[in-house]
C-alpha cells in the first residue's frame, strides 16, 4: 500500500475516532501502572472464537505471574474487524488512539498489509498469530511481526507430498486476496524447484457465493489435472467442498490437498461435525505442527475447563501474549519509559474536523521491537524465538489424512529432515535408524475410499478423442500412409503407438488427422508447432528428435534410431588381367621385393658358417637366398635354419609374411566384390569443402541442420521428393542438373538403398537421434508412452513390427566408401620391427665373429716366430679379403683351430698340410 492510500483510510478512519489525547504520564522512570496492548481479530470467526478466550487465559496468566510485569497490570483492548478490509483498518486506528504499546492480530492478511503502514509510522509493533501471507516479512513492514509460520514453509511441505507421489502437475484453488495470492506464489516457487508446476490457477473472488464457487468448479473440471490443492479462508472454505461434492469431485480418481485452513476448521469443532467429515472424505490437510511439552500439557488442562474449541492458532495466540510481556518487561528493566509523543504529520491536519492528533507515536517503540526480536522462550506451541529472516524457529507440519469420522496423521514435514513418519522433534533429538525415516508417509485412503494413488490426471477432451496429427506422405510411405481403413491410416509409426497405447492401464479415445497437402512431404517442424499451439493433441509418424523440436513439445523414448547419412553413386569395378596387382600400390610392390631380398640375405649371412644347406659355388649360393626370400611368402621353403640369431629373424619374418599375406587377400576380395565410389565424396568433411549440389528429403530438419550447423550455402541445397528424386538426381550428377550426394536419415537411406543398389552409403551416420511421438509440453501421457515402448522393446514386439513393414530388402547397404590400394604406410611399422631384428641379429652376428677373428690372429702369431712371421706377412689375416676368408670358413673350423695350443719351437712347415688348414689363403696386399 502506498502512503496515498494510507492517507484516504486515516481520514476515513478519523470520522470514527474520539477527539481523545492519551496524555504522557510516563515520563518518569518508575513502572507504570498499567500497560495496555491491543487484539484486532473476527470475533464470530472459526479463528477468532478460539483466540478470545486463549488471549484471555494469557492476559489473566501474566497478571497472576509475579516474576513478570511486577507492579503494573497488562490489560487487553479487543476490536472486532467483522471480517472486513474496511472495518479491520477502522478499528486498528481505533486501538492505535489507546496508546497501546503492542497490537495482537490481525488474523487476515489483507487487514495486515493495509494496518502495517500504521503501525510503521505510529512505532507499535503488529504481532501477528495467523496471517502467513509471506510477503508480510518484507523489509516493507519492519513492524511486523509473524508468531505464527509462514505460508512459505507450509507450501514447501505441499510441494515435497506432490513430488513424493510423483505428480507433475496440479491446479490451485485459491482465494483472490493478499493472503491467496501470497501463498499461491509461494507455491509455484516451491514446485519449480521440484520441476513441478501450476498448471492453472482458479480465483475465487473473497466472500464468493456458492453458485460462483460451483462454476469455477466446473472449469476446473474439465482440465487434465485431478490435483488440486485448496488455499481459501476456513469460514467459507467448506462451500468448496460442498460444490465439489454435487460436481462428483470428490470420487475416485481426484486428489485434493487443503492448507491448514481446513484443520483449523476441523478443530474448532467440539466433537468434529459429521458434515465436514462427510464433505472432506479423502482429504489430506496440513496442520502446523505443536510437539508435547509440560507447559502445553499444564495450559490445556486449564484450556478445556474454559472450552474445547481451538486449533493451532489458539495457542499462537496465547504465546503472543506472553512474548509482549516478555518484550515488556526486558524493556522495562532496562530504564525505558513508556511514552507517546504527537505524530508531526499529522499535527499538519491539526483543525480539521477529522481530528487526526488523537494518533500518537510510541517514542520507543523501535527498543520495544527489539525485544520482541530477541525473545527466546518456551510457550505452549514450541519455543518463540525468531530467525534473522524474522520467521518462528523449526516450522513443521503434521501431514493428515480425513478419512471415516476423524482425522489421521501419515507423517510429518519440517524444513529441516523434509518428510518422514517420525516427528520432527525426534528426528533432530536422536539418530534414528535410516530403514525407519525412509518410509516417508503413511498409507493414505484417498476420495473414493481407494488406498491406490490416484493417477492425478485425465483427458481433458470433454469426452472427445484424442486429435492426433499424422504427416501426409508421398514418399516412404511404410512409416506412415493413407488408408481407407477405420484408422485412415496405416504404417510401421501407426502400428507402433497402436501396440503402445494398449499397453496403458487406462483407455484412450483418439483419431488420426492427416497433416500435409497432399503433393509434397509435409514440415515436420510445421507439425510439431502445431501440437506446441494445441491445434493436436499429439503428432505420430515419422519425427525425428531434434533440439529445436525438443524445447517446443515432450518426446516420447524413440522407438527406432535414426540420424543423418550421406549416399552417393557408386559402380562395381569391372576385373582385368592385372586385377590381382591392385590389393598393393607399385611402391608396395617395390619395397615388398626388396625387404624379401634382404631377410633372404641377413638369414644366409647367419647360416653361411654353420649350415651346410647354405654354403656352395657362388651361382648356388646365390639361388638358395632369392628361392629361400620368395619361398616364406607361402611358407614353403625348404632350407632349415639351425642357428639361433636365424631362427630368430626368421620368426618374425614369418610373422609379417602372415600379415601381409592376410591383407593382400583381404584386399583383393574386396576390390573384385564391392563398389567403388563414382563421385569422389569420400566422407563429409570432402562434402562439406566442395561446391557440389547436395540434395535433402523435402520435410526434413536436414534442410535447417546443413545450413545452420555446417553452414553450407542455400543455394547449394536441391530438394528432392521421392526416392525416384533421389535415383535421377545421383545420375545427372551435380554439373547436369542433379547433385553429388544426398543427406538423408538413416530409415530413409535404407529403404532407397533397398531398391536401389546402384547406390551407397558414404562413412558413418555423423548424428545421433531417433524417432518419437510428439506431445504438449509436460503431458503425462508422454511419460506413459515411453514406458509402453520400453515394454514392447523388452518383449520383442517392436522388432516384430520392424520386421513386418521394413524387411526384405533386394540388396544390402555397404557403409564403405570403396576400397583403394594399400600403400607403405599401412605396414610401416610392420617393416620397421623386421628391420630392427635383422639388425640387431647382425650386429650380434658380427661381434661375435670379431671377438673369434681376435683369437684366431693371436692363436697364428703365435705359432710363427718372428722370422716366419716377415717371411709370411703377405699371407697374414690383417686385410679385407683375409677376414672375408674367415668368415666364410665353416664355425666347426674355426673351433677347432683355437682349440689348438703353441708347442714351443716345433713349428709346422708352411707346406704342411696342418700348415695349410690353420694359415689363411696368402693375399696380395
């Protein structure tokens, strides 16, 4: 409210207020004799015939209690609002005029909003027992204060009960002041962290006659949700259920969640009046929570000598008398006087026949509100004590169920431990087993005297089916088509949401509505709006799952994988004499017959010296390596090795011939087999780079997905209709007025492919989707659906309809883009590891050979005097030849020559035959 607005109800309002000026007798330190405090409520309400007599008990407590207000009397000034706006606001400033240092109340919200700008500039702080609007804890009204939970917390334990039974969505029953609309709001806010919603909010007008109730009912009725919950004031509250009962709202199938306005109604009765029980069957209602204590039990016993009637706010009531006393006396003790001074505002009216100076400010007021902040005491509904965002400590619901004549609680919600069994209380006091706190609620009878859970939705068709759009094909048409059956359609996308939705544990009424003009393949993005405007109840066919589809309507699980795919022309290779030169490029060939040579050669090299098979004339030496290279091509060489280091090289080497052997045949199987590409797209990124035509389905999203996502140019995209389109526009070719290539989903590409085999696949399906049934947003039915075709995946009957529409094809698809030559670099690492153990072989090989040719040489100088030795130096092992000599000499000789041992001066002749076999062939160095 502004302070315009306030200004117009003070005036109004001074035309009922005496001309009294409280005097200032206060000023002194001493106590003052009496210290009045005001109560604004509806006397005749389900509230306020509870609340007097608990404010009374309360005053008469505190005067009686000598450790508090010693020496002065509280005293209580109560005003009737009589339920209205109006009237409240009158009768506040009425109080005010008193000179009370606090006012008790109001009950309505709507009153608090309005009495809070007066109480904000009279300094009287506005202790409040029942209004839970929360927009009351705004910064804007300092002085208010809520001893009492707010809406905020009593709408987050309806969100936890909703998203506990899995309900996504609900509709709000409301009345259309600050105290619904507040609670409302604060719903919707609880819900969306839930990722529930409102899915529409009904108003009932405040004070709203029956027959007004009973046709907003009726709307109400006719929506897909049958979760309500019931937000309105406990004195008329029960009109709802009333018109909700002749309506038949209240049977099987409906949920209804009431605030604990209906609690407080239900409590408020002596005995619980049958006819609200009667009228509530089913029920759940939220009451705020009140743990046992030995005070509450001590002040009931005196409550039930005065009355049986009350509810929660009866002993908020009763609490807020005492926090006032409390506030009063640490106000007092601390030396401040209780004084009021005339408000300079209205001093400027002073004349005018409203009398406005009877309203006085409370000088310390903002030290008063301060105790009141700070209270931290034990009262009969819990402890009062305040949080810093100015709300009672551990606010907490009890969860009831009405059902038979009373009422039955199936747990708890508190802001601390959620929802549970247990009470809150217990929970925060002892570690109690987890198995206990994880059954969160009670059973629950629910309206119709069922204790299964109610769906918590329906068709909201009044009776009519289902409008379903389905595309309108002229093409492709095994997923879906026109027919002259019942349906009017038919297809592999028809049969599947057929099977589907007889697997639902509930009927559901449809029609099929064609979609398209009959010429051409429909927008399929086109339908999917269509279902976003509810111009259908649902699209099935052939949809793919797209992002931009996605945030427009609610897919159901794919039932068949899909994504986009490029086909080009392709020729079967025509074989020739030379075909079996092809598997290998002439590179491949070249190094192939030179890296047969060299193992033939290192294996000679390390058999020479101790393998007979290898040794010979020169000529025949010759022939057994280039017959042993080419022989382990086919593993049939004759020649054993025996050495180890040969054995060694061999080995891998065979290893590799195994490869190669392998990849040759495989190759020229395949080059005398497959296709071979005759457009030269060899995979996306190369179809992206060109300039070539490329065609797409007319209807596809693939139109929007090669320009936005892979930015190829409009004018390079061909639309094509048919999959005759699609032969004749691959023949043409993209020069002659037809395109390179085709993009084109996968369930598509096969079944062209299928009648097409001139055709192939180009690399893989470069995205990843599938196919659903599409639906409004949030619609239950969806998540139903998806569950269906999870089932019929599980039980084999979606295959089997797979098989009955899209089997047989006349030829099979080959993903490949044609198989091209081998070249060296497929085996260079195979060469590498042959060439490495060759080598190391070798250098094996030869270092041993040094180390024996050393021995030799020492073992010959040693046997030859010095003399000998010049007359002999031609023929000595110091040259070239001389160790090539030794190293074509048999192991087995060598052995035996170092055996030997000098004799002293007994030398062989150099004729000798012994001197022949130990002395190398004489050189010419």
């Amino acid at each position: 409210m502004g302070s315009a607005h306030f200004a117009a109800l003070l005036l109004c309002a001074c035309m009922f207020v005496s001309g009294t000026v409280a005097a200032n007798q206060n000023g002194n330190l001493t106590r003052p004799a009496e210290v009045r405090i005001g109560a604004l409520f509806t006397f005749d309400s389900v509230i306020g015939k509870a609340v007097r007599p608990a404010i009374e008990l309360a005053v008469a407590d505190v005067n009686a209690d000598p450790s508090i207000l010693w020496g002065t009397k509280l005293s209580v000034l109560m005003q009737d609002t009589n339920c209205s706006g109006f009237v409240g606001t009158i009768e506040a400033l009425q109080l005010l005029a008193n000179d009370v240092v606090a006012v008790l109340g109001p009950q309505s919200s709507a009153v608090a909003h309005v009495i809070s700008h007066a109480v904000n500039e009279l300094h009287v702080p506005l202790i409040s027992f029942a209004a839970t609007d929360p927009t009351l804890s705004s910064l804007e009204y300092p002085y208010f204060v809520r001893a009492t939970q707010s809406d905020y917390y009593q709408m987050g334990a309806i969100a936890a009960i909703i998203s506990q039974y899995q309900w996504k969505q609900v509709i709000a029953i409301y009345v259309d002041d600050d105290y619904g609309r507040g609670g409302i709001t604060a719903l919707g806010d609880a819900l969306a962290k839930r990722k529930c919603k409102i899915s529409y909010k009904a108003k009932l007008p405040p004070g709203a006659a029956k027959i007004t109730i009973k046709d907003i009912l009726m709307q109400v009725n006719d929506m897909e949700s049958r979760v309500y919950v019931i937000h309105v004031n406990p004195d008329s509250g029960l009109n709802v259920f009333s018109a909700a009962k002749s309506l038949g709202m209240m049977s099987s199938g409906y949920v209804w969640i009431a605030t604990d306005w209906l609690s407080a109604v239900i409590d408020s009765s002596v005995h619980g009046n049958p006819d609200v029980m009667e009228l509530t069957q089913g029920v759940l209602a939220l009451r705020q929570h009140i743990a046992d204590s030995d005070i509450q039990h001590a002040f009931l016993s005196k409550w039930n000598n005065l009355t049986r009637n009350g509810s929660s706010y009866f002993m908020h009531a009763y609490d807020s008398v005492w926090l006032v006393a409390h506030a009063v006396e640490q106000f007092l003790r601390e030396g401040n006087a209780i004084s009021f001074s005339a408000d300079p505002n209205l001093q400027a009216k002073k004349g005018s026949s409203l009398q406005l100076d009877s309203l006085s400010i409370f000088n310390s007021g903002d030290k008063l509100l301060e105790k009141v902040w700070s209270a931290n005491f034990s009262g009969v509904s819990g402890p009062v004590q305040f949080t810093l965002d100015r709300d009672l400590v551990h606010p907490a619901y009890d969860i009831l169920n009405i059902g038979g004549t009373g009422l039955r609680t199936i747990g708890y919600w508190s802001n601390s431990s959620g929802l549970s069994v247990v009470a809150p209380e217990s929970l925060s006091s002892s570690a109690l087993d987890s198995s206990v706190n994880n059954v969160e609620l009670h059973s629950v009878i629910w309206p119709g005297q069922t204790s299964e859970k109610p769906r918590g939705w329906v068709f909201s068709y009044h009776g009519k089916p289902m409008r379903i759009g389905v595309p309108l094909r002229m093409s492709y048409k095994e997923f879906v088509m026109q027919d002259n059956g019942p349906d009017g359609v038919k297809g592999f996308a028809i049969d599947v949401f057929k099977a589907a939705i007889s697997l639902l544990p509930y009927p559901v009424s449809y029609k099929f509505v064609l979609f398209g003009d009959g010429l051409k393949n429909p927008s399929y993005s086109e339908l999917v709006q269509k279902v976003s405007e509810n111009y259908f109840d649902a699209a099935v066919g052939d949809i793919a799952i797209v992002t931009n589809r996605t945030r427009l309507v609610d897919f159901t699980q794919p039932y068949i994988e899909s994504g986009l795919i490029i086909v080009a022309p392709a020729r079967v290779i025509e074989s020739n004499a030379w075909a079996f030169l092809k598997p290998f490029t002439f590179q491949m060939w070249c190094v192939l017959v030179v890296i047969f040579l060299f193992v033939g050669a290192v294996v000679w090299i390390l058999e020479h010296r101790t393998n007979t098979e290898f040794r010979g004339p020169p000529r025949q030496q010759i022939m057994t390596v280039c017959w042993f290279s080419f022989s382990t091509m086919f593993f049939a060489h004759r020649e054993n090795t025996v050495s180890a280091l040969g054995r060694f090289v061999l080995l891998i080497w065979l290893f590799a011939v195994l490869i190669i052997n392998s990849s040759y045949t495989a190759n020229l199987t395949s080059l005398l087999t497959v296709q071979e590409l005759t457009s030269g797209i060899q995979g996306l990124d190369s179809l992206i780079s060109s300039s070539s035509a490329i065609g797409y389905q007319v209807g596809s999203f693939s139109r929007n997905y090669l320009m936005d996502e892979l930015n190829i140019a409009e004018s390079r995209l061909v639309p094509l209709n048919s999959p005759s389109d699609y032969a004749r526009a691959l023949e043409l070719g993209s020069g002659n007025g037809g395109v390179a290539a085709i993009i084109d989903e996968l369930p598509y590409v096969e079944i062209f492919l299928s009648k097409y085999c001139k055709f192939k696949t180009v690399g893989q399906v470069f995205t990843k989707s599938g196919w659903g049934f599409a639906f409004p947003r949030d619609s239950p039915l969806a998540e139903d659906l998806s569950t269906a075709i999870l089932a019929l995946s599980e039980n084999g009957n979606l295959q089997r309809i797979h098989d009955e529409w899209l089997s047989g094809t006349e030829c099979a698809a080959d993903n490949g883009a044609g198989s091209n030559s081998l070249s060296l670099s497929s085996f260079w690492g195979l060469f590498l590891i042959c060439g490495l153990a060759c080598l190391v072989a070798l250098v094996i090989f030869f270092l041993r050979i040094f180390c024996q040719y050393s021995r030799y040489s020492n073992q010959v100088e040693a046997q030859f005097p010095e003399p000998q030795q010049i007359l002999n130096r031609p023929a000595r092992l110091t040259t070239i030849k001389s160790l090539i000599s030794f190293v074509d000499k048999k192991e087995e000789e060598v052995k035996n020559a170092l055996k030997k041992r000098p004799n002293g001066s007994q030398h062989p002749s150099i004729g000798s035959t012994e001197a022949q076999s130990t002395l190398p062939p004489t050189s010419t160095a």
